[in-house]
C-alpha cells in the first residue's frame, strides 16, 4: 500500500494552472503547467539557437562553436544511421527532437519546476511540470516524426515500392516458392503494418514513461522522511540530501532518453528509405 | 482502438492539449530549420570546402615546390657544368695566352740578343777604328818625335798604310 502511495506521488496527468479562467480567456483553460514549460523551452531553444547563429562566422566565437559543435556532431551521428540520402532532409527535424527532449527532460531536474505552485483541495498544483512528463507531448513528437516519416518515405521510395517492401516476397525468393510463400510474407506484411501503427505509441510511451517514473522518484525521495515520519529536522535535510544521487541518474536519463527517440526515429527512416534490397534485387 | 483511447484517457491526452504541444513543437522545428541548422550547415559545408582547397591548395604546393627543386637541381647542375667548362676553357685561354707571351718574350729577348750581337760588332768595329786611329796618330806622333822632323803628307799617308797593315794583321 505505501509503494502504490509513492507510486503516484506526482499525478499523471498535467494540471491546468489556468482553470479558473472563463469567456474570452476561456480557451486558456486548457492551459496545462507541461504547456508552459513547453512554451518557455520554445523561447529558450530559439534564443539560444538566434544568439549562437546571429552572426555566423567562418571563425567562430563561443556561442557558435558550442552550436556548431552539437550540429556537427549530430548530423554526423543521424547521417551515419540514415544515409546520406536522407540527411538532409531529415537532420532538423531528428536534431530538434533531440534537442527538445533533452532541453525538456534537463529543465524537469530544475529547482523550482513540480514543487513550486499553490494548494487546492489539499493537493499542490505545481506551476512548471516537465513537459516530457506529460503524455500530450510524447505522442505529439511520435505523430509529429511519423507524418513525416510517412512523407519522406512515399518519396523517397514511392508507394509501390513500400507496399512491396511491406509485403513483397523477400530475400530473392522467384518462381514456384515465390508464390508459395506470398501468404506468409502477406501476413508479415501485416504484422510490419501493426508494428509500424504502433510506432508512437511505443515512442511517447517510453519517453514519458521514464520521465515521469524520473520524477516520481525525485518527488518520493524529496518527501520521504515525512512519509517515514522523521523528525522535522532530519525530514527537511533528507529532503535535500536523498535526491542528490537520483540527479545525477536523471541528468543521465534526460539525455539517453532524449538519445533513444531520436535514434530510434532515424532507424525507422533508414528501413523505410533505405534502397538496399531494391538495389540487391537489381544485380 | 477502444484500448488506445482509454489509455490516451487514462494518461491525460486530449485535443486542446496534445496540439497545443504539438504546435509548440513544430514551432521549434521550423524555426531552428530555418534559422539556425540551414546556417551552421551552410558554414559547416563552407568550411569544410575551404579545408579542402586549402588541402589542394596544399598539394599544389607541394607539387610546384617539388618541381621548383627539381628546376634549382638542374640549374644547379647545369650552371655547375657551365662553370667547369668556363673553368677548363680560362685555363685553356690562360694556357694559351701564356705560352703565347713565353714565345714572345723568347723571340723579344732573341731580337735583343741579334740587336746586342750587332751593337756590339758595330762598337767593336768602331773601337778598332779608334785604336786604329789613335795608333796612327800615335806612330805619327811618335816618329815625329823620333825622326825630330815634321812629316809631310805623303810620308803621313805611308806611315798610316804601314800600321794599319800591321794592325790589320
């Protein structure tokens, strides 16, 4: 019973921090804390990125290095997984995943963001809630990625060539056994398409998932010498105390996370546009 | 489907939401496409083409200095080759022209020898007059005394033939 309370120390769904509002403010009630965070990682991530770009050189300073320095690698990394062919088109968009998650996993292990807010009924409703703890986020960047995927790889392959990819008869297979085993690559056909609809589900679940198990353990171990019934002494220094090797974890988690989605978004662009069989089956 | 809905559900997805972050999202995306990854990449390939050329330019370089010894090694060798004929042929020259001077100089010191030979046969012969002379007026002189008379021409012309005939012998 006291692992399902600690379980769910920090709610699942994102709190609306505006709900009061009504009328013409009435569409800001959607208003999550997760969307807040979103919109000032928004002004973040484009100030730095406007600051760092602002004036380009061919010596860089500072600013542009460091940028320079995470865009080079980047586009080496996701070039290595999705060709050549394909990087240009698709490094933006991997290396914005990237940095998104990253800027929001990290802006989570803030002080301040899931503890700082204000109480009703009881409940505290904090003002900033990390927005890959939200699971609107999540499944937005798998759709986002997958609309995209979808684009890039009818044009990069055309749609006659994906559905054969899907559920052609593979490995050279011709004549009698060809036809034979049409049923079975059929069905595999099948099983790839279930596969590939579970996709952002299995993205945003993942990504979400460790974010939010992240700050649950923060909060639990915040509040653990109160659970436990420690002293007031001896709660409040725990309270500063415990979390400080879970930090560390996070800051690693934050950015593995962030790693694992970005890398797993170019593995399904290099299957899905990688000529490779068409070119094996020419020769 | 039904399962994927009750658990969008159970996690707080909702319209409002989910496109609000996806809007925040792709504002990011279009914005740092744009702005920022369109040109770090464009100077990243810039300077990755300048590093190139600059690689070229290098090799290049090293092909003209390459070239250039080889050019400095030949003119090294040949100008060493013109110097050593210069060399042999001043020698030559020097050779030629003092052999030339030697045989000069013999045949100046043989023209001073014959010129000498002459000059002294002329002032032999010229001394020989004299003495010849001085002995006659000598022999005159003294027979005149001996004889204690003056002589006359002819006597002067016949004692004159007989000491050159005895001189002469």
């Amino acid at each position: 019973m006291l692992l399902f309370t600690l379980a769910t120390t920090v709610p699942i769904e994102a709190e609306p921090i505006l709900a009061k509002l009504h009328g013409l403010f009435g569409l800001l009630s959607s208003m999550t804390n997760s969307i807040l965070v979103s919109m000032i990682l928004v002004v973040l991530l484009v100030t730095w990125a406007q600051r760092a770009t602002r004036r380009m050189e061919l010596i860089p300073g500072k600013a542009q290095n460091f940028f320079e320095l995470i865009v080079e690698g980047l586009y080496e990394f996701f070039e290595g997984i999705v060709g050549h062919h394909m990087i240009a088109k698709s490094f933006s968009l991997l290396a914005t995943l990237f940095l998104y998650i990253v800027a929001a996993n990290w802006f989570g292990l803030l002080p301040g963001v899931g503890s700082i807010g204000w109480k009703e009924h009881g409940e505290l409703i904090p003002l900033l809630r990390p927005t890959t703890a939200d699971m609107n986020t999540t499944i937005g960047l798998a759709i986002v990625f997958m609309a995209f995927w979808i684009v890039w790889t009818l044009r990069e392959v055309g749609l006659v060539f994906f559905l054969k990819h899907l559920f052609g008869v593979k490995g050279g297979v011709k004549g009698f056994m060809a036809v034979a085993l049409m049923p079975i690559f059929f069905f595999v056909g099948i099983i790839e398409v279930v596969s590939i609809l579970i996709r952002p589900v299995s993205l945003s679940l993942r990504l979400f998932g460790n974010v939010f198990a992240g700050e649950n353990l923060l909060t639990t171990m915040m509040s653990l010498g109160h659970t436990l019934h420690f002293p007031d002494w001896l709660a409040h220094l725990s309270s500063v105390l415990l979390p400080i090797p879970f930090y560390f974890l996070e800051l690693l988690i934050g950015v593995l996370q962030a790693f694992v989605f970005a890398l797993l978004c170019a593995v399904y662009l290099n299957l899905s546009t990688s000529h490779d069989e068409e070119e094996a089956e020419q020769h | 489907m039904h399962i994927l809905t009750e658990l969008f559900e159970n996690f707080g997805v909702d319209w409002p939401k989910f496109l609000a972050q996806t809007i925040l999202f792709l504002i990011v995306y279009l914005v740092l496409r744009r702005f920022a990854f369109a040109s770090v990449i464009n100077m990243l390939e810039e300077r990755r083409r300048r590093i190139e050329e600059g690689q070229l330019n290098a090799e290049k370089i090293k092909k003209q200095l390459a070239e250039a010894e080889l050019r400095y090694e030949e003119v090294l060798r040949k100008a060493h080759a013109d110097s050593k004929a210069l060399i042999e042929e001043a020698r030559a020259a020097a050779e030629a022209s003092t052999n030339k001077e030697l045989q000069r100089a013999i045949k100046d010191a043989e023209l001073i020898i014959i010129h000498a030979k002459e000059a002294i046969i002329i002032d032999r012969q010229r001394m020989i007059e004299e003495v010849k002379r001085d002995m006659i007026s000598l022999v005159v002189a003294t027979t005149e005394k001996v004889a204690g008379k003056v002589l006359n021409a002819d006597d002067q012309q016949r004692l004159n033939k007989a000491a050159a005939a005895v001189l002469a012998s």
